[in-house]
C-alpha cells in the first residue's frame, strides 16, 4: 500500500486566494483525519470524518475553512479566502477504527504572502 | 480540559548516551496514550500505544511506559539516527480524536 496521499506537497498563494489540499487516504480505513502544525501551537485536530461523514468539525478555526470526503478514498480541506496566518503545515491522517493508530501523509506545507 | 505536556522541549544526547523523554497528561478517563516520531518534513510515524498503568511496550531501542498520569519514552544507547520530533497524545474514553502534546525535539551527535 501506498500508504496516506496529499497533494500538493508544497503551495504558495497569495492572501486572498482560494486553497485546496487533497487526501487519498489508505484503503479500507474507516476515519480521516485533518490536521494542521504550526511552531506555536503544535499538531491541531481541524476535522475528522468516519465513513465519509463529518463528526467532529470543532477544530475548524473559522468559516473560511471547509473539508468535504465525498467518497471514501478522497478528501479536501480548502480555505477560502486565505489569510497569512493559515501559513502551516497540513497533515491528513486515516484509521481503519477510531481507536486504531493513525498514519499519516508526508503533509502539505502551505505558504500564504 | 484535556492536556499533554511534553519535556524537555529538545534534548541533545551523544551516541550511545541513554536518557528519557516525559508526558504527562491530564484526561478523565484514559483509553489510550500514543507515541509517534517525527522526522523533518515528514508526517508522523506510529511507534507505540499504551493502555493501562504499568505497561511497557519496547521497539528496537526505545521502550514506553505508562502510569496514572505520565508516560516515559526510555532510548537506550541512541543512534543518530533516534534524532526525530517525538510526540504523544492521548484519547480518552468514548472519543475517538487525539490531542497531541508539542514534541521533544531530540538530538543524537556522534
């Protein structure tokens, strides 16, 4: 397996523009995760879903941000419009049960000037 | 709330210099604690879970122990190559997310 895949691996926008990273999570793994790292404050939870449906979104900093799975190996989190301090690291995750470890993509790092 | 705290921030050892890495955690109810390693650039890498009080689990030469409120990450005779972010998190019962700590940013020199 492949394991966890993100793309793009690096982006550079310009504030104000619109961002969407993208998960293929590995197969068979009921629940994706969506992280971002920051120096400040650490791996965040933003959302995770189980089964393609969105459970816990309370990690989403605001409504610029919104993260779809419309089938179960594919994933987006876009933001919209983006702002400079959105500049991060984007980690997307999968599980084949919530309790199960979690493994992780190689992350997005995003840039926003 | 639920919190993790991890310490040192960073830690330099010299190869073969045997030492630990500290989180603690502050949950009701514990169902499991998480350790993952970190190298620069990449995701995080699944190392151990741990259940409950008093266990150990051991990987090539790092070995995870658990009690009421703190979890060890023991590195025997490190290797450069043990230089990596370690990281815990926890999850508690019924929930199914993980809250991370901030890492110790480890440094093996040879």
């Amino acid at each position: 397996d492949a394991g966890v895949i993100q793309s793009p691996r690096h982006e550079v926008t310009e504030m104000g523009q619109e961002v969407t990273l993208r998960c293929k999570p590995i197969s068979g793994h009921d629940y994706l995760f969506w992280y971002r790292q920051t120096m400040m404050r650490g791996l965040e939870l933003l959302i995770y879903f189980n089964n393609n449906v969105p459970i816990d979104d309370s990690g989403m900093p605001e409504d610029r941000f919104s993260a779809k799975m419309p089938n179960a190996s594919f994933s987006t989190l876009k933001i919209q419009p983006s702002e400079p301090r959105d500049s991060a690291v984007y980690f997307c995750a999968s599980s084949l049960a919530a309790w199960d470890e979690q493994f992780f993509g190689p992350g997005t790092r995003l840039t926003v000037l | 709330e639920d919190q993790v705290t991890q310490s040192p921030e960073a830690l330099r050892l010299q190869e073969g210099e045997s030492s630990s890495l500290n989180c603690s955690y502050t949950v009701s109810g514990l169902r499991g604690l998480f350790w993952y390693r970190q190298d620069p650039g990449k995701g995080p890498e699944f190392l151990f879970t741990l259940y409950s009080a008093g266990e150990e689990k051991e990987k090539e030469r790092l070995k995870a122990t658990l009690t009421k409120k703190e979890s060890f990450l023991h590195i025997t005779a490190p290797k450069p190559e043990d230089s990596a972010t370690y990281l815990c998190a926890v999850q508690k019962q019924g929930a199914q997310k993980l809250v991370f700590g901030q890492g110790t940013r480890l440094t093996i020199n040879p």
